[in-house]
C-alpha cells in the first residue's frame, strides 16, 4: 500500500504493488475529485494502469466515505442518547427510582444495539 498527501491528508491506496508516479498522480487526484463531488475527465497513455488506478483510488474514496459517515453517525447517536439521558434525568423527579434505572439500562442496550447495526452494514 502507498500512502500520498492528498486535500484530505494522506490517502493510502491499496495497491497490490509499488505504483508508478503516473498512477499515484491518477489515484490523487481521482480521490480529490471524488471527495469535492465533483466531474473529472481523466486520460493516461496505453499501458499506464489506469484500470487498476481508477479501482484502487474509488475504493480508497470509498472506505474513507463509510467510515466519515459511520463516525457521524455514532456521534449523532451519542448526542441523541446524552439528550434522552437528560431529559430522563430531568422527569425522574416523578417517578420512582427503579423506572429511571429500567429507562436508562433501555437506553443504553437501545445505544449499543443501533452502533451494532451500523457496524454491519457498513461493514
């Protein structure tokens, strides 16, 4: 695997051996236009890689993609689940301890179980 500097940071491409400077530039700069959303017209001389550059550069976009979005994720289940905390703190001055107990251990199971979904689907 290669690792070159991209907008992003560094990128590392899982390539199955030492790329050439060509295909690293091709990798780069794929993963640049995919990251701004944007269209990319992309050329390179016969018997330059651009197969294997155009597969190794989306998949490292793409892996980089699943895991932004599952770390958003999880920090949007956590500020849901510390809202819920708060809120049941706050109502647990009507009710007996040993609902608020119950509610929170749900909570928590709830919190664990949902990250545990997304983990298999993200994969």
């Amino acid at each position: 695997m290669d690792v070159v500097a991209s907008s992003a940071g560094p990128v590392k491409f899982p390539f199955p051996f030492q790329p050439y400077p060509i295909q690293e530039q091709f990798m780069t700069e794929l993963y640049r236009v995919l990251e701004t959303g944007k269209v990319g017209i992309f050329e390179s001389p016969t018997g330059t890689g651009k197969s294997l550059s155009l597969i190794c550069g989306s998949l490292a976009w793409l892996r980089d993609f699943e895991e932004k979005k599952r770390q958003e994720e999880a920090q949007a289940l956590a500020a849901e689940t510390k809202e819920k905390n708060e809120a049941a703190e706050a109502g647990s001055m009507t009710e007996p301890d040993w609902v608020t107990q119950f509610l929170q251990k749900k909570e928590e199971m709830d919190t664990k179980n949902k990250i545990k979904v997304l983990d298999l689907l993200t994969g």
